[in-house]
C-alpha cells in the first residue's frame, strides 16, 4: 500500500497499533499513536495507475479496539486530508503523533 519501509520508520517510535485492509474504495491502513490519536489512510483506487492518491483522516480513539474511534474535531490538523506523496502523509502523522494526549484513550 504505502512505502512502508521509508514510510513507517520515521513514524514507528509513535505507533501502538497498525491495521490494514482492502476494500472497493482501495487500499486502508489505520494507526494509532500512543496519545490516543491516530489516522486512517485510504489510498484511492484510480483507473490511472501511474500515480497514487491518499485521503488521510485524523482519528481520536475512545476505546481499546482498532475500530473505536470517529474523526477528529476541534483540533489544530484538519480532520480530512487529500495528498499525493508518502513524505507529506509521514510529516502528517508526526504532526498527529505530537498532538496532546487524548485523555479518553
């Protein structure tokens, strides 16, 4: 799905929990990050497969699985993201990684 090997490893110190799956949309990877926030990857399946396209959503998890959480608001990273380069979805989930704690995680 994503460059995981360049891709994670700046942001692996941060991870608790990595899921990934396929659907009709295209390719998911979730992660949380150890302050409860977390981000849902979906690479969009394009008839044009020389390029790949990502909506990265910002997560606050409110439990302990993978699926426990909604999209969050009222935070200083926009909840939707649409972005097109594995460096800008790295400096994303660092940005998210950073935020403060989640207390309800």
């Amino acid at each position: 799905m994503l460059n995981a090997s360049g891709f994670l490893e700046q942001i692996d110190p941060y991870i608790v929990v990595m899921h990934e799956e396929s659907s009709q949309e295209g390719d998911i990877l979730i992660i949380r990050f150890h302050n409860g926030f977390g981000v849902k990857i979906l690479r969009l399946a394009l008839e044009a497969k020389t390029s790949s396209f990502f909506v990265v959503m910002v997560l606050k998890f409110h439990g302990a699985r993978i699926k426990d959480f909604k999209l969050a608001q009222y935070i200083s990273i926009p909840e939707v993201n649409w972005l097109d380069k594995h460096e800008d979805i790295a400096e994303l989930c660092q940005k998210v990684s950073d935020l403060p704690a989640n207390r309800r995680s």
